[in-house]
C-alpha cells in the first residue's frame, strides 16, 4: 500500500497532539510515524530524530501563539479590555483542544529534571506570554504590577490546565482566564 502524502503543516500538528498526549519520553518515533500515517522510514526522511521533531514543534507552536494569540495584545486599537478577551478567546481555543493543555507546560515538567534540551524554546514561550500579558496591564497598572499580574495570571492558568486535564473539565480554565479579567 502507499504511504500518503501529508503536509508538513498537517504533520506537525499530528506530532504536536501526540506529544501533546504522551509527552516526549513516551512517544516513540513509530508513534508520530503512524499518527501522521507515514513509514518510520518516511517520516526519517522529515526529522533525523525526535529531539529534532519535539524542537520543530516547539518553534511552530510558539509561532502559533504569536500569530494566534499573543498578538492580540498589542493591537493598540482596541481597548485593554477588549484585547484581554482576544487574548483569552484564543487562548482557550489553543489549550482546550482535546484538552491536552499546555505542550510546553507538559514537556518542561517532564524533561526538565532530566535535560535542559528544550528550556531555552519554553522560557522564550512563556517570556513572550509574559510580555503580551504585561502589555495588556500596563494600560491600568504601573510596570511592576502589571508585570507581576502578568506572571500571576500565567501561574494562575498553567495550574487550571493541569486541573482540567485531571479532572477533564473545561472549567478550571475557563474560570482561571475570567479572574483574569478582574485583574484588569
């Protein structure tokens, strides 16, 4: 039988579920290759290891949430207010899908006591975070505050993901993006 043509946008964002699901150690080569219903060989051809691939999704998830996301923040024509509520709705869009949270939450709690492989690609993730959520408060807020309730309102979030993934309920996260709000 042929092995079929996928894209590398659609492979990635198989590979980015699976991992997503699994985490790093226990994804296996063979599992992103039949996720994305390629050969090991084939999917060989694409990435030279899975350290390659898991940096590959990082890069691309961290472009998604500048694009998707995080540039909401900076849209200077809309109100604080109404930038928040971008940020948040496509933020909940992103870490609820299939309710697998946060890749680069799950992959630095899973790695990091092991290797420091993928910290540089998290910490420049949650910086960027950081720096959209800051932007947003420092339309009410002083730059120390906002800043400080820019890292509250990640800490806040990250925990509600692993909430939600433990109890499989949407709400924890829901809940933690409208104390968000209040913050405002």
């Amino acid at each position: 039988m042929p092995t079929q043509k996928i894209t590398k946008k659609d492979l990635l964002r198989a590979c980015i579920q699976v991992f997503r699901k699994q985490g790093y150690y226990r994804t296996s080569i063979q599992d992103l290759a039949q996720a994305t219903g390629l050969t090991k060989g084939v999917f060989y051809h694409h990435f030279a290891s899975k350290e390659e691939i898991m940096h590959t999704v990082l890069d691309e998830t961290s472009t998604y949430f500048a694009e998707k996301v995080f540039k909401a923040a900076y849209d200077t024509a809309l109100s604080a207010e109404q930038r928040l509520e971008n940020v948040v709705a496509a933020a909940l869009k992103a870490f609820s899908n299939e309710l697998g949270g946060c890749i680069f939450a799950n992959t630095v709690l899973e790695t990091a006591h092991v290797e420091d492989t993928f910290l540089n690609q998290i910490k420049a993730f949650f910086a960027s975070w950081q720096q959209a959520m800051q932007t947003i408060f420092a339309a009410r807020h002083d730059v120390a505050t906002a800043d400080k309730l820019a890292a509250r309102v990640i800490a806040d979030v990250e925990g509600s993901l692993v909430l939600m993934q433990l109890y499989k309920d949407r709400h924890y996260l829901t809940d933690a993006f409208a104390r968000a709000k209040e913050l405002l």
